[in-house]
C-alpha cells in the first residue's frame, strides 16, 4: 500500500505545528512540534528534510541540543551514519565536561559537553528544534571548537527570521526546514 500525501512537504509539516500563545510567559508565542512528533510520517520527512542539506558534508558526529534537538538528533544521525552527541544543560552530564555559558533575553543560561565526546577532526552537523536568537545554538558550536572539532553546519526544523539567530551562526552553513519570518513574538 503506498501512502499519498497532498501538498508540499512545508505545507504539510507547517499544518502539523500549532502556535500556543502566552507560553511559557505572556507575550511569547511558542511554536508546539508535539503534533508533527505525533505523526510517523512527517516526522520521518522532517528528519530526512534536515539530514538532506548535508548529506554531502561527511558528517562524523550530529551534536543534539537539548531537549527537543535530542528528537531529531538521533533519526538525522542514523541518516547521516554519524554518532550523536548530547549537547545538555548545566548539570545532567555524569562524566567530565566543558561548559559554555550563553545570554538569554532575561539572564543566561548554560550548555555542556563531554570533554571526549567529539574527537579532533570531527565534522559536526548541530542540531535543534528551532532557532531563534541563535545563543544557544552558537553556545553549542563553541563547544564542539573547543573540543577541536569541525562545525560543518547547522540545522534546525524551525528558524524564526525575525529574531535574525543566523547573526550568531555566522561562518557556519544553516538549514532550516521551516521559516517563520513575521513579526509575531519570539518562541521558545
């Protein structure tokens, strides 16, 4: 049995992903991925439209933030035939880490790495749900140079245009599968 799908894929993908006013706080409209993780299909196309841009560019480790990177991390490294690399908040490794602190609109907060999770040479592709203001996506790609290894690009399902996080990715290739580029308010 073949399964047709009507649409573009953006379509698609955009229809499955629902805007949640006021959260986590007043004035934030948060873009809520649950429905297209729901979904087997889309979420496989998502994860293959994510892996695609780099398919080319030998990617040894996928570095997935987290905690929404880390559900499309795993599939786009298995697609990529790479290794994963969790990319956490301060606090949840177990073993010896590097740790690169990042500005949020109201504080920072902090990411952590393995000290050995990404070996010298290593081509990194980043990955996470969305970008916004790109610190925390930039905070990552520290972390991976740190460790001496090679961020060969960067992808995410969602870019919010008007927040500009390519501003901080600079030198560093960009994917995104989706773009939302009104002036809205920021997501989470």
């Amino acid at each position: 049995m073949t399964i047709t799908r009507v649409g573009s894929l953006e379509d698609r993908l955009r229809a499955l992903i629902r805007d949640v006013p006021d959260y986590p706080r007043p004035g934030i409209l948060f873009k809520d991925i649950t429905p297209l993780l729901g979904d087997g299909l889309a979420f496989r196309e998502a994860c293959e439209a994510m892996a695609s841009p780099f398919h080319e560019y030998d990617v040894t480790h996928v570095a997935a933030i987290e905690s929404r990177g880390f559900l499309f991390g795993a599939p786009i490294a298995t697609l990529l035939g790479a290794g994963v690399v969790p990319v956490r908040k301060r606090g949840k490794l177990p073993y010896e880490s590097h740790l690169e602190e990042y500005a949020l609109e109201y504080g920072t907060d902090a990411l952590e790495i393995h000290i050995d999770a990404v070996p010298p040479g290593a081509r990194v592709l980043v990955v996470d749900d969305l970008l916004a203001t790109g610190g925390t996506a930039a905070a990552a790609c520290r972390l991976v140079e740190r460790l001496e290894g090679r961020v060969v690009g960067c992808s995410f399902l969602i870019r919010l245009a008007f927040l500009d996080g390519l501003g901080k990715l600079e030198g560093h290739p960009a994917a995104s599968v989706l773009t939302y580029g009104d002036s809205g308010s920021a997501s989470s």
